[in-house]
C-alpha cells in the first residue's frame, strides 16, 4: 500500500527500533497466553487433583506457589515488554514525524508562488498539523495494536487447536461474518473520513482568515458575520464527524454481537465436551478465559479499519504535497555569479498568461545598470508582473528577461533572488523586533548598518516607541500604520544592498514630506543598483530617468515625465489630477 511504503521510507535510520518494537509486540502477544495457560496448569495440576490420593496435600501447596509464581513472573516479563514496545513505537513515531514535518516545510516554502494562489492557508495549515498528527497516531498506536491483535488471535488459535479442534472450529465458525461486517464498513466509512478532512481545512481556513483579517472585521463591524460563517463551517465540520462516527456505531453491535457469541459457544459447545470427557476441566477454564483474547482483536478491528481510514485520508494529502513538485527551479548547470551584479535588465518581447489570462503582451524595455525607472499603470495592468517574472516568481511563457546579459531562467534561483531587494504592495512583517525585520536579508549585518538603513528609510518613529529598535511587533505589523510598516519593508529591502532594488508602492501611506525624504534617502545609498519604482503618484515617479505606462498587459507609454506629458497620455491624465494642467503651469516650476 502506498501510505505504508511512504512511511516506510520515512523511518530510514529508525527502522531497526521499530522491527525489534514489532518483534516485542509479537512477544508480547505470546505472553498474553500466560495467564490462561498457567491458569490452565494450576486447575488441571492442583484443584482437580486435591480429591485424589495421587499427590500430598504439601506437595499440591508447594506446586500451586511455584505456579503463581511463574504467573507473576511471566505478568511482570509482559509488563516490562510491553512499556519498552510503547517507548520504542513513540519514540520512532515522535522521529518519524519530526522529519515528515520538516520536509514538508521545506517542500511549501520552496513552492511557486502559482501553489500559493490555489491553495488555501488553512488546507496547507492542516497537512502539517493534524494530518501529521494522525501519521504519529498510525505509527505509534495503530500499527502496534493492529500487530498484537492479529498474532493474539493467531497464537490463542493455535494453542485451543492443540487442546481440542471440536471447540476451536465451533469458534472459528463466526469469523467470516465478522470478516463481511469489516469489509462492508471499509468501504462505507473511507468517504466520509475523507469528506470529514476536508471539512476540517475548510474549517481551519475560516479560522486563519478571520484571525489575520480581524482589523478589516472590526474596521467593517462583520464580527457577527464572521462568527456566523465560522460557525457553519463547525457545523458542517460537527455534522461530517458525528456521521463518520455514527457509520462505525451502526456497525459496532454486530461486531460486538459477534465477539460475544463466542462465549456463549464456549459455555455450550464446551460444556458438553467436558461432560463427556473430550476436554479437561483446565482446558474448559482456558478457554472461558481466551475467549476474551480472542473476542478482544475481533472487536479492535472495527477500531482498526476507523484508524486506518482517517489515516488513509490524511497520508494522501501529505503525499500529495510531497508530489506537488515546484515548476520554477534551478537548471542543471545554474549560473551563480561570482561577482555583484551589475543590474543591466533587459525584457525582450515578455508575455505571461496566467490562467487562460494574458497578463503581459509582448513587453519590451532595457533599464541600463544603475537607471531608475518608474512604472505606473491603472489596476491590473499589469505593473508587478513584470516584477514578479524578474524575480521568476512567475515564469514567461514567451519572450526573455534578461539581467547582465544572461536570462534569468539559467541563474540559480537563491543567486538571483538575493540580488533583487523587493519590497511589495502588501507588507509583511514579521512577529519580531523591529531591528530583526529591517536586518531580516542579512542576519550578520551590525546595529550600526541597520540603524543607517532605517535612517535612510525614514524610520524615525522608532524613537517614539518605548522599546526602541527592540519594540517587538505584533503579527503581520500590528500596532503600527500602514507607513511606517512601508518603511519598515523599505529598510529591510535596502539592508540587503541589492543589485537591482524594486519598491512596488513603497511610499502610497505616507505623507508627502516623508516621501522627500525617503527619495532623497534613495539618491543617498552608498551602493550602486538599479532601481525600479512602481507608483501612482508623480512626485514618486518624475524623476526617474524614464517612466514605463503599463495598460492591459502592454507597454502604452515609455519616456521621461517631460515626454509623456507631451504625449498627453495615461501620465498626463494622472499629472493633472495630481497637480493640474501642466500646460498653465509654468515651464519647470511644479506647484
């Protein structure tokens, strides 16, 4: 079976611990029999023979000690087996699981950004969490349970075959009813756990989204809302749950009905194999007792069959994950530099089509090592995809983006990426301190270099905060306004001294003297890059050496802020909105 192989493999190094905690299990199953057998002994051995002549009452007192005595040995010997089976399982599940857990972490982060966009945060948040949980739950319990009962049957039916094959063929005689009762619920429950696991990350997503989102949830009164959403979710959740559990009750009494039968044949069958002689009074004692061991594995396997199917449902979409292999990585022979990038960029014909979307067309420019350029756009035109397959975020599915002459598709991947300083429209931040987000690029960097960084980047609200640079921030920025955490992304990006630097509406929340700064900081930095700025507002963009006007997917505007202001174009529209028409202002005087 696939989930069995894939954990199989998963327990490279700690295999020989779990043979030897299956070994012991089956030991273990052997020593079960002790109690019934001794028992057994000590009925056949001591009580049946006080009436008779044949042994001295000592000799029957001294016998029947040396029996308990065994018995308790052999109950301290199943003992101890059994807790250094439970340790060897757990610690191998524990190890197990620790290294499943780590690769997926490693399969998810080194994903496409494409993953990102079709899978939700809750359904990836419940592979790594309670799918995991389930994985250690199979290793750990249910392959020890399933181990010992299927040997405890088989060596309690070996031994009644070895006394009497009448009674044990009576008992054997209900097995295949049991069998078609497993059978039948196996296919009936394995649906439902897996409808049940859905449900759960559907779940988990309602949960994340409403706990990251809950500023815009108070922001728009929605508690209520949410928490109604949240709550159909838990029902349907609940509802999945109590008929999974409810398919395993409705099979539960026949199985029950079953095990409990055979004590019944026992105390039938016999009874009258005792009357007649056929068996001993310890034979029938031994078999009141085993009927229990045998009855108890038929009764597990309703749990068993429920075990495995939630762990069936949970290792798919484990390996699922460890099968979804990125699209976007490193060639055979990737380029790493052995120099700083220079940060000539070159799109050559670029187009990118994302879901049956064509998102860039036929985009064509070349930033020269050092340039900055400006592109702006309406909603959607396209401006961060062009930053995004710079990146190799996403991949062209036609044309060249080229940096330093060679195409971005032969660079190694961490080479390239860590040459580009990104700050995005969506800011992220860390749940850190505010010196560990601006130093998050380079680990190594001093105060002293982080401090100059946030200077440049206009950080001075940190002299406001009690904690200064160790003021931890909340989750994703909490506590903070939007421009601060844009400056905060700013220096982080710059800390990094990149090759080619990309600020994707750095300065949109915040006011226009701190823009004036932070541009002046930028003109300041003590490294060379390139520079790509992509904004709304003219005071952000008028500068650059020239302005690329993204519109559908295409290149509609290219030039300086005085070109395209004779172009009378998007860039006009957007000057005169800003700043009024520039055909009343006077000649390089802006007001």
């Amino acid at each position: 079976m696939q989930q069995i192989k894939f954990l199989w493999e998963k327990m490279k190094g700690f295999r020989l611990r779990y043979i030897l905690a299956l070994i012991g299990s089956t030991g273990f199953s052997l020593l079960t029999l002790s109690f019934s057998t001794i028992t057994q002994r000590i009925v056949d051995e001591v009580i049946m023979e006080l009436p008779k002549d044949n042994y001295t009452l000592e000799y029957l007192i001294h016998h029947l000690i040396g029996l308990a005595i065994l018995l308790i040995g052999a109950t301290l010997l199943r003992t101890g087996v059994n807790y250094l089976n439970f340790y060897q399982y757990e610690w191998v599940s524990q190890k197990t699981t620790d290294r499943i857990r780590r690769e997926l972490y490693r399969i998810i982060s080194h994903q496409d950004k494409a993953f990102f966009d079709k899978n939700r945060t809750g359904d990836i948040m419940s592979r790594v969490t309670s799918d995991m949980d389930m994985v250690r739950h199979a290793i750990s319990n249910m392959m020890r349970s399933t181990i010992e009962a299927v040997f405890i049957f088989v060596f309690v039916l070996g031994y009644m075959l070895s006394q009497s094959w009448q009674l044990t063929l009576c008992l054997v005689a209900v097995t295949p009813f049991l069998y078609l009762c497993s059978v039948k619920f196996s296919k009936k429950v394995r649906p439902q756990y897996q409808d049940m696991r859905d449900r759960q990350a559907e779940l988990n997503t309602a949960a994340q989204e409403n706990i990251s989102g809950n500023r815009v949830v108070k922001a728009f009164a929605r508690e209520e809302f949410e928490k109604n959403k949240f709550d159909t979710k838990n029902i349907e959740y609940r509802d999945q749950s109590i008929k999974a559990n409810m398919t395993w009750l409705s099979f539960f009494p026949y199985i029950n009905m079953i095990s409990q039968s055979l004590s019944v044949i026992v105390l039938l069958v016999g009874g009258i194999l005792w009357i007649r002689g056929d068996i001993t009074a310890g034979i029938y004692t031994a078999f009141n007792s085993m009927t229990w061991l045998l009855a108890n594995p038929m009764q597990m396997i309703g749990n068993t069959i429920n075990d495995f199917q939630r762990f069936h449902a949970s290792a798919i979409k484990i390996i699922e994950l460890y099968d979804n292999e990125p699209q976007i990585v490193d060639k055979e022979n990737a380029i790493v530099p052995k120099e700083r990038i220079k940060g000539d960029i070159v799109f050559d014909n670029v187009s990118l089509k994302l879901s049956g979307n064509q998102v860039l067309d036929h985009v064509s420019f070349h930033v020269k090592p050092g340039q900055t350029i400006a592109i702006m756009g309406a909603t959607g035109s396209g401006k961060t995809m062009l930053i995004n397959v710079l990146a190799r975020l996403y991949e062209t599915t036609g044309g060249s983006v080229k940096i330093d002459g060679i195409n971005v598709n032969d660079y190694h991947l961490q080479s390239l990426r860590s040459s580009i300083g990104m700050t995005t429209q969506d800011v992220f931040l860390f749940s850190d301190t505010l010196d560990t987000n601006i130093a998050y690029g380079n680990s190594k960097m001093s105060d002293e270099q982080m401090r100059t960084y946030a200077d440049l980047a206009c950080v001075d609200f940190v002299n406001r905060l009690e904690n200064g640079y160790d003021t931890l921030i909340g989750e994703r920025g909490t506590g903070l306004s939007g421009g601060q955490k844009q400056r905060i992304a700013l220096a982080r990006a710059m800390a990094i001294e990149p090759s080619i630097l990309v600020l994707d509406d750095t300065t949109s929340a915040v006011d226009l003297e701190t823009e004036a700064k932070i541009q002046k900081g930028l003109r300041e930095i003590s490294f060379n890059c390139t520079k790509l700025i992509i904004a709304q507002r003219i005071s952000s963009t008028r500068d650059a050496d020239y302005i690329i006007v993204m519109n559908h997917g295409r290149i509609a505007e290219i030039g300086t802020s005085e070109e395209l202001l004779k172009n009378k174009g998007y860039y006009y529209d957007v000057y005169k909105l800003q700043y009024g028409d520039p055909d009343e202002i006077k000649k390089g005087v802006i007001a």
